[in-house]
C-alpha cells in the first residue's frame, strides 16, 4: 500500500516537474490503486447549467471535470486525498446560483470549480471569498468577473474583453465601418458587447442605430432588429449573446437577405455562441459567419474538428457517448489547475490553494496557463473561426 | 418612413402568432372566467410532439415538406386539443365549483408539471432542439423588407383559423351554445345545453390553435425548448387583455397591436425597449379603457 502511494506521488510528481499534462498519458496509465482512502475527500462544488437553455454545455464542462476527477483519483486523489465533486444546477440564473453557492459552502466544499454563464458566476462571487476557498472557473468571462478585487477567482477562460477586440480588428480589417453591436441583456453579453463597441469606436468605426442594442434573452424572432439593421445600412454585425439566439440570429438574417449567398454584410459572434448546436440551429445559414474564440491549444475539444488532441476526444466519447464541447477543455484544465496548485503548496487548505493558484505554471489541454494577479488568464490570444460547410475553421480573411 | 412601415409588417408577422394563442386563452376566459395560465404550456407541449412526429417521418434536413407538415400539424392540432381537453376533464371540471383562484393556482401548476415534464422526458430534456423542418429563405420584397414565402403561408393559415373560429363562435348552433354558457351558465343547463360538453370543446379549440402555432413556431424559428411556452403565454395573455379577454375578436386585434407596438418600439428606441413599450401599451390601455379595445360585455359581467 505504501507503495503504490510513493508510486503515485513520484507519478504526478514527474508531471508536476515536466508541466506538460496529457490526457493521453493520463488515459494509458490510468488503473493505478488508489491507496488513500483514510484521508478525508477533497471536497469541491461544480456549480453548472444543468437545466435551461445553456444546459448542454454545462453538461460538457462538468463531464469533462468529472474526466479529470476521476483521472486525479487514480493516481492518488489530491496529496492522498480523493476528489469528491459536488454539483449543483445553477441554470445560468443569478438567484439559482446564488442559492447553489449558499448549500455547496454549508456542505463545507474547500473550493469551487464551475461557472458558465458569467450572470449566474458574478453573483456567487461574494459568497465564496466569503467562504475563502478558491473560485475556478473554466468558462465563465466576463470582464466583469475579475473587477471585483476578489483574490480568489481565477478564469480558466480568458476574459471576454478579448472577444470584443478581436472582432473589431476583423470588421477594420474588412474596411467594414458601420457595425450593428447587440447584446441579450446578460452579464456576459453587455460586457462583452461594450468591449466590442468601444474597440470599434478606436479603430474609426461607427457603432450604428445610436449605439449597442440589446434583445432579452428569452426573443426569437429578430425581425425588428433586422429591420433596424436594413435602415442603418450596418454591413458588420456582432451578437455577443449566446449560441441558440445566435442560431436563430444568422437564420434570419440570411433569410431576409442581409448575410448569406445575397447578403453583403459580415456576422461576427463572440466566443459564448460557439458552440456546435450553433451550426446545427443555423443549418446553411451558419455557412460564412465568425466567431471569436481563445486560442485553444491546436484546437482541443470538437470545435475545430481538427485531429489535435485525439485523446482527449476519444476518452471523452468514449465515456459520455456524446462530442465534448468548446468548454470541456476548459472544465478539465480547470480541476488540474486546482490539484496541480494543491500539489505545489502541497496542501489542500483553501487559503495554500489560492496562493498556489496565483503561482501556478502548467501546460494543461487549452495551453499554458498562469494567472494575473486580478485572476484574468495570463498570454491569451484570440482566434477567429469561420464556419465553412457545416465546421468551424480557422479563418484567414482576406481584406 | 420606410423603417416604420417595415416594422409594422414585422409586427403583423409576429402577431399571428400572438393571436392564435391569445385566442385560446381569450376563449377558456369567456366561458369559464379562468385565467388558464397553463394554456402557454400547451404550446410548447405540441411543439415538442411536433418535433418528434416530424423527426420520424422526415429523413433528413429538407425545406418545403409542404404536405407532411401539413398533415403533422393536423395531427398535432389534435393531439394538443385533446391534451387540453385532458386537462379540462382532470383538473379544471372536478373543481368547477371552487373559487377561481384555486383554479387559477391549479393552472399555475399544471404549467409547472408540463414543463418540468418535458424536461425530465427521454428524447426531449433541457437543451434548445433543432426542428426537423425550416422554411426556405425564398420569398418577396415589400418596400426594402424581405418576407418569406413561409411567412406568407404563417400570417395566411393565421388568419384563416381565426376567422374559423370568429365564424364558428359567431355563427353556428354550437357557437351560439357557447355564447350560453359564457353569459349564464345556469340558464345554459335549463335550455338543455350540455355545458360540460361545450367546455370541453372550447378547450380543445384552444388547444389546437395554440399546436397550429406551435407547429408554426417550429418551422419558421427552428429551434424548440421547454421554457418557449412560459414567454409566448405571457405576450398572448398580454395580447388577449389588450383586446379585451374573452373576447374572439379582441384576442386577434390585441395580438397584431402587440406585435406591432413591440416592433415599432424596437425600431425607433431599440430592441431592448421592446418590451417595455409593449407593456407600456398594456399599462395605457388598462388605464384609459380597462375593458380592452373590444372587450365590453365581458367587464360589464364582472
């Protein structure tokens, strides 16, 4: 029994020494007894959308925690420690996710791991500095996240404001001056679209119809809005929303002619609009539009559909049945971050944790990953995607 | 000028649908005084139906399966009308003698139970699904707007299903037989109207109308989920009390004004007004005329 623990320890040692985590090896080496089963759980709240319409990809996110859980338990848990997630439907709404982050701390979780909508993420904020314990979040964004001086937040994501840039420099690129920002009225749609349209406004172009719009997250039907977007004469839009509106966004305005085989204009989303079920929505309507995206590492997760990163898919479907999301990645490196920052203080005690967060140095599925003091996600860069026939790609506009 | 008269058509589009289901909850008001807040839930019932018959049937994403879906919204039509038929015989009929507001909490709960319903159910579940069909892009220029040739077929099958109704209610025996019982219940028995009967029929109208509409939702929007129902009932009941609730014609009317107040509103103080002057229309009009545009007879009752 001894043993196998030094075994262990000597085993993610080595991956701790080298920085570089694989899945792959992860995957082969797997089966490793676990020989600290006396030691108490590591105990860690996953507040995701497990219901509502972000659901989908809070399933992706958590199902690819639960991969690295369940890899960091084979070898030996957290210092001897197993990881022991508890998880909690947030439903992407502020008052679900408070009530989620209230029981997970009185269940006595040592540090929280989740968050995909940046309206359902800012609001647990007070409540686990409160609690003390670190606040890793894989996919939540907004730039708002990390304005709150809480030392204990740390974004596996690179924060949104980079969504907004990016696209900005696309539409400069495109000699594309008139631009129809809107937002859905989230947290992470408001941010990101006032990111966008003051970087538009840098870059010489006009925000059209009198500034940003923004539609309820509950509308389908975008007709008004296209009529507005006629009348301005906008040949950019950006939607900063989320990717079943987005779907039905890029619908419409290929129906109404405004993109598409007899459109002129060009449709930029940000990065919470990736998202397969975007392409499926859209049908041929997606054909021709942008996205923005941090850059993953070789394109991790089915995003770009590429052959990077085999093993990590594979493992994955072979588990879930199901692709693994633009998030999952992101939800995977989130867990590893926690333990690898566990390991390095060599203590599962919340406050240790944060401060081995902030010292933390890894190369996990979506790249290198360090963090800012303000717990912004250090050297991102942002890639931009075009879906050709049904996939995204990574796009080389021409100007 | 032309944005303006652009919105306006948008607003006749969008209240097509507003209508159709406004009608329904307008008609169950008008005979049973109740506010059936689960009618929305119907909707999203049949769109779901919908979506699996058409997954079945339909191999493959196509445009233009006029007839199938045609024949799956007949379908649909009447499985939706029985589902609220359904929910008339076990829960609103045992507890017809009770105050109106437990009847009105009872719906509150059926709406409850539908949507977490679907949510539970294999196949269906939490996520925005794809419906199996979509209209075409193709379609006619009307000043600088483009409409679909769907759009058209949508406001057209609309219209003819609220004339039907207009037609029916006003028109025939059994119109009239409802009319009866919406004036006076007890007088209806002494005629020799089976009231039970009528009721049970006026929910199924209603509940067709609020699948013609779901089906309708599908194959323009494309996209389905468990939680559409709670949105569209809100804009519908909005749109029923606009035109005056319990009235077949005011629930037509209030749905193309709130389509088009949403739509004008979005087009000259953004999007994110919308809503705003929507129920700001609502406000005003509860104001300076409480009964709705059309609504009379039924105020006076109250």
């Amino acid at each position: 029994m001894k043993k196998n623990l030094v075994k262990s320890r000597v085993l993610t040692a080595g991956l701790l020494v080298t920085g570089v985590l694989t899945i792959a090896a992860g995957v082969s080496a797997g089966g490793v007894a676990s020989a600290a089963k006396k030691l108490s759980p590591y105990l860690v709240g996953v507040p995701m959308p497990m219901t509502g319409a972000e659901a989908e990809a809070g399933t992706q996110i958590y199902n690819a925690e639960a991969m690295a859980a369940q890899f960091l338990n084979h070898h030996g848990g957290v210092l001897g420690h197993q990881i022991k997630l508890l998880e909690q439907d947030d439903a992407c709404d502020a008052g679900t996710a408070v009530n989620a982050a209230n029981l997970l701390v009185s269940k006595g979780v040592q540090a929280y791991v989740g968050g995909y909508c940046s309206g359902a993420t800012l609001p647990a904020e007070p409540i686990i500095a409160r609690a003390g314990i670190p606040y890793v979040m894989p996919a939540a964004n907004s730039p708002e996240l990390t304005t709150g001086g809480y030392k204990n937040v740390f974004l596996i994501d690179p924060s949104g404001s980079g969504d907004g840039i990016e696209a900005a420099a696309f539409f400069k690129q495109q000699h594309i001056t008139k631009v129809f920002v809107i937002d859905d009225q989230s947290s992470f749609g408001v941010a990101i679209a006032q990111s966008a349209a003051s970087a538009i406004k840098k870059n010489g172009g006009t925000v059209v119809a009198g500034g940003i719009q923004s539609i309820p997250a509950t509308s389908n039907d975008f007709s008004a809005v296209i009529s507005q977007i006629k009348s301005a004469g906008a040949t950019g839009i950006y939607w900063s929303g989320y990717f079943s509106q987005a779907a039905q966004f890029a619908t419409q305005l290929n129906a109404a002619g405004v993109i598409g085989p007899h459109g002129t204009a060009k449709f930029v989303v940000a990065d919470g609009s990736v998202d397969a079920t975007y392409i499926t929505g859209a049908g041929a309507a997606a054909n021709g539009t942008y996205a923005t995206i941090a850059a993953l590492a070789s394109g991790v997760g089915n995003v770009l559909g590429s052959n990077a990163d085999k093993a990590f898919n594979r493992a994955y479907v072979k588990q879930f049945h199901a692709q693994p999301g633009p998030y999952s990645a992101f939800g995977y490196d989130a867990i590893m971050a926690l333990a690898l920052a566990a390991k390095h203080v060599k203590s599962i005690v919340p406050k240790r944790v944060i401060a081995g967060l902030h010292a933390l140095h890894f190369v996990g599925l979506t790249g290198k990953i360090s963090f800012a003091a303000d717990g912004n996600r250090l050297g991102a860069v942002m890639d931009l995607l075009e879906v050709v026939n049904g996939k995204y790609t990574l796009a080389h506009p021409q100007p | 000028m032309s944005l303006f008269l652009n919105e306006i058509g948008n607003g006749i589009f969008l209240g097509a649908f507003f209508g159709l289901v406004a009608l329904g909850y307008s008609m169950v008001y008008g005979i049973l005084r109740l506010i059936n807040f689960a009618h929305g839930d119907f909707y999203m019932v049949a769109a779901f139906v919908s979506y699996t018959i058409l997954g079945a049937v339909i191999v493959g994403n196509s445009h233009a399966q006029w007839w199938t879906v045609a024949w799956v919204g007949l379908v649909v039509m009447i499985i939706t009308g029985g589902l609220a038929m359904l929910a008339n015989q076990l829960i609103y009929r045992p507890m017809r003698r009770a105050a109106i507001l437990s009847l009105m909490i009872a719906a509150i709960g059926l709406s409850q139970v539908l949507e977490n319903g679907v949510l539970v159910a294999p196949q269906w579940g939490a996520t925005y699904l794809v419906y199996p069909v979509t209209t075409p892009p193709s379609g006619f220029n009307l000043g600088s707007n483009h409409y679909t040739w769907g759009q058209l077929i949508i406001v057209l099958i609309s219209g003819l299903l609220a004339l039907g109704v207009y037609f029916l209610v006003g028109r025939t025996l059994l119109g009239k037989a409802m009319r009866a019982v919406s004036e006076d219940r007890i007088a209806a028995v002494l005629m020799g109207i089976n009231v039970d009967l009528v009721i049970a029929i006026v929910f199924f109208i209603g509940g067709a109308l609020a699948g013609a509409a779901a089906v309708m939702t599908g194959v323009y929007y494309g996209q389905i989920n468990y939680l559409m129902g709670f949105t569209v009932g809100l804009e519908a009941f909005t749109a029923a009390v606009l035109g005056g609730i319990g009235n077949i014609g005011g629930a037509v009317v209030g749905g193309l004004i709130l389509g088009i107040v949403q739509s004008i509103g979005t087009g000259i103080f953004g999007a994110e007004w919308a809503i705003v002057v929507a129920f700001g229309a609502l406000v005003l009009m509860l104001w300076f005329r409480p009964t709705g545009l059309l609504g009379e007879r039924v105020a006076r009752r109250m």
